[in-house]
C-alpha cells in the first residue's frame, strides 16, 4: 500500500512540475494576466486601490484590486491596505471591461529586487 501511495505522489509531483509554467506562465515577468515587481505607488480611488508595479524590464503596469482580492505573506493573510511602495509581488488576475489587470491574488515576497 505505502508504495502504491508514494507512486501515485511522485507521479502527481512529476506531472505538477511538468506542467507549471502552462498554469502559471513564465517565472520571468509572468506575462499574460500575472506580474512579478516591486510596487512603486499606492493610490486609493473609492473602494479600489490602484498599485502601479515596476516589473524586472522596467515596464510599469497598473493593477486594480478590489474587496474581494487577497493578499498573502508567506502563510499569513493580509488586507489590501497593508501593500506599501517598495515591496516585491507577484499578482495573478484577470481583464476587466477597462483592459487593466483585476487583481485575484497578490502575494508579498521578502527582500529588494
């Protein structure tokens, strides 16, 4: 039984990794709907906050979030409001009817870029 257990563990494992960056796209800058920077402004505008990100090529990108959007560092879960410029994220989306990126998920990484 362990065996078949670990089979079957290292089989999803092997398949996961094989199958990442279709998931998630590339690790360098994300591309698509994702990014991967430092925030180099904060701005609330009603009930959204606006974060401009500064991605590793230099481009900077508007991301919007909203009340329904979630901020984790590391296992701890945060609010919106505890983003501040100079930290390094990585945030998943989608469009919305205004072509910016929705932010579903932002996670907070330690360090400087």
């Amino acid at each position: 039984m362990g065996v078949w257990v670990g089979r079957g563990q290292s089989e999803f494992s092997y398949k996961w990794a094989e199958n990442y960056h279709k998931n998630f796209g590339p690790v360098r800058g994300m591309g698509g709907h994702g990014i991967f920077g430092s925030i180099i402004k904060v701005e609330v505008s009603g009930n959204s906050n606006i974060l401009t990100i500064k991605a590793q090529n230099g481009a900077e990108t508007a991301i919007i979030t909203t009340e329904r959007t979630i901020v984790l560092a590391g296992p701890q879960q945060l609010n919106v409001s505890d983003l501040k410029d100079g930290q390094i994220i990585t945030v998943i989306g989608s469009p919305n009817q205004q072509g910016q990126i929705e932010a579903k998920l932002i996670r907070i990484f330690p360090g400087k870029i």
